[in-house]
C-alpha cells in the first residue's frame, strides 16, 4: 500500500530528515520503537504532517553505518554506493511501499509503538 500524499504537493514542498549513525543508536531505537533488541541497516519512521511553513514532514531515515560497512560487500556496493541504497529503502518506507509481512501497525510482523517519530 502506497502512502496519499495531499494533492498540492510538490517534491520541493517534501521535508525527510536522514541520520547516518551506528550500532547502538539503531539498536536503541529498535528496541525502544519495534521491540527488537538488535541492530539492523536501517528504520523509518514516518510522522506525515504539514508543517507551518508549508511544508510536509514525510518522516525519519535513519541508516545504520556500521552494517553498511559490514554488507557493503555482500552486494557488491562500495560503502557509499549501499549507504545511499539504505536511504532510498528508507524514503519507499516512508512513502508506504512495505515488505509482503508489513502494514500500519507492524513491520516484520512486529508491532509498532506509537510516536515513533524523533
């Protein structure tokens, strides 16, 4: 299921915040938000507001360093190259496109909390 974004809005008018950080930044929030006490590549956390300014605040990225490093080359990627891979899985997350296990309320089959946003 793809995300409705409103209908006057244009890429300029898209607000994401991406953070690049490692293990334990990652694994934290997992587990505070996902209940998953493990690291992973990375989290998306969509909020979908309009902002004051005019602007819609799609959601958070955020990409775990580290295991970049690590399956960097697994598939083939240079660091940078799967860095920014993981920022684009991040952005279809926030757009509403889920793995087949995903909906609203989980991700892997694994509930959501509330305000995950950060």
């Amino acid at each position: 299921m793809k995300k409705d974004l409103p209908e006057q809005l244009n890429k300029d008018d898209i607000v994401i915040s991406v953070t690049i950080t490692g293990d334990k930044v990652v694994q934290e929030l997992n587990k505070k938000y996902l209940d998953r006490d493990t690291t992973t590549d990375v989290l998306s956390f969509p909020i979908n507001e309009k902002q004051e300014d005019g602007t819609y605040y799609l959601g958070d990225v955020v990409v775990n360093k580290e295991q970049a490093l690590r399956q960097a080359d697994k598939y083939g990627n240079d660091v940078e190259t799967e860095v920014s891979e993981l920022v684009a899985h991040g952005v279809l997350h926030l757009l509403g496109v889920h793995h087949h296990d995903d909906d609203e309320h989980t991700v892997h089959g694994k509930p959501v909390k509330k305000d995950a946003g950060l």
